[in-house]
C-alpha cells in the first residue's frame, strides 16, 4: 500500500527522531503545522506504521519501517556492519579534494568517535558530496545512509550537523549493538 507524501515525510521524521516524540515535536521537526500531523499520526496509527509508547508519544513501527522501504537487520547482518575494516575500506577524511587529514575510521563505532573531533570544514564537505552516505551502503547499512541524505537535505551547518550526525551513528550502532547480542 502506497501512502500520501505528507504522510510520508510524517513516518520519516519519526524515524530520524528514533524515539517517541510528541506530535508537537514531530510537527516542528517536519515544518508541518500541529493539526494536520495529529491527524495523520492518527491514520497511521490505525494503518500499524505508527504507535504509541504512552500518552501523546508516538514512534514508527517494524511495519512504518518496511513502508518506508528500510530492510529488516539480522544478527549477522548487524555484526558485518559493526565490524573492524582493513584501511582501504576504512573511512577516509579529507578537508577538500586532494587534501587527506591522515584520520581514517576502521569501523562504524570509530566513525561515531572520530566525528566528535573532526574539523568542521572535513564533515561539511564530506556531507554535501554524500561521502558518508556512499560508505554507509558499502557496510551494507540502507537505513543509516538514508538517514544521513535526509539530515543533508535539512541543509544544517557548523556545529549542528557534527551534532547530529554524532546521535544518528551513536543511536545506529547502539541498535546494532542490541541486534547483534540478540539469540
């Protein structure tokens, strides 16, 4: 079942939010107004791609994921993309074209770390250019690389996309982490 733009972009803001949310919070992180999001929230609901934790907080289901076209992770699935990388795989930083800053990241959980310190002007253009992205698919990670299109897409800057880029790869691994402990 195909679902309506708005609705859309509804589902995919509560998946970047990755945690129950207000409608209010979900309206203000769309640019949507309250009613209009309160209502859709509501049909989404009864469709079973969105849920409520408890009053008022809503979060996007396994089924709003699928809509969403995002693959299902299995343990092993979670493990490869979690894994230490040999260094022509590892993630290389780079201040502009032709000019390395000799820092690469050997693993999801390393990127997460590195990110923390970086110079702004590296994680600004490696954003725009889709770098990260491009190497989140090459761990075999969909749903982390479609996160970081969307967060180019809000066009942020400066300290607020290091921000949040930072919680995007820290609540991805995080989630690994649990899939991969899983039985």
């Amino acid at each position: 079942m195909s679902i309506s733009p708005v609705k859309r972009l509804i589902l995919e803001t509560m998946w970047m939010l990755n945690k129950p949310a207000k409608a209010a919070e979900i309206a203000k992180e769309a640019g949507l107004g309250f009613p209009s999001v309160m209502m859709h929230i509501i049909g989404l609901t009864r469709m079973g791609y969105a849920q409520t934790s408890e009053k008022g907080y809503y979060f996007i289901t396994d089924i709003g994921k699928r809509a969403l076209g995002l693959p299902e992770i299995s343990k092993e699935k979670a493990e490869e993309i979690l894994a230490y990388l040999p260094i022509e795989k590892s993630f290389h930083f780079y201040a502009d074209i032709g000019k390395p800053l000799n820092i690469h990241a050997a693993s999801l959980q390393d990127f997460c770390d590195k990110i923390l310190k970086i110079e702004i002007g590296s994680i600004e253009f490696h954003i725009n250019r889709g770098d990260f992205e491009a190497w989140f698919m090459g761990l075999g990670d969909v749903e982390l690389a479609r996160k970081t299109l969307l967060l180019k897409e809000q066009k942020f800057f400066g300290e607020e996309i290091r921000k949040r880029l930072y919680q995007i790869v820290k609540n991805r691994c995080e989630e690994l982490s649990k899939i991969r402990k899983q039985q």
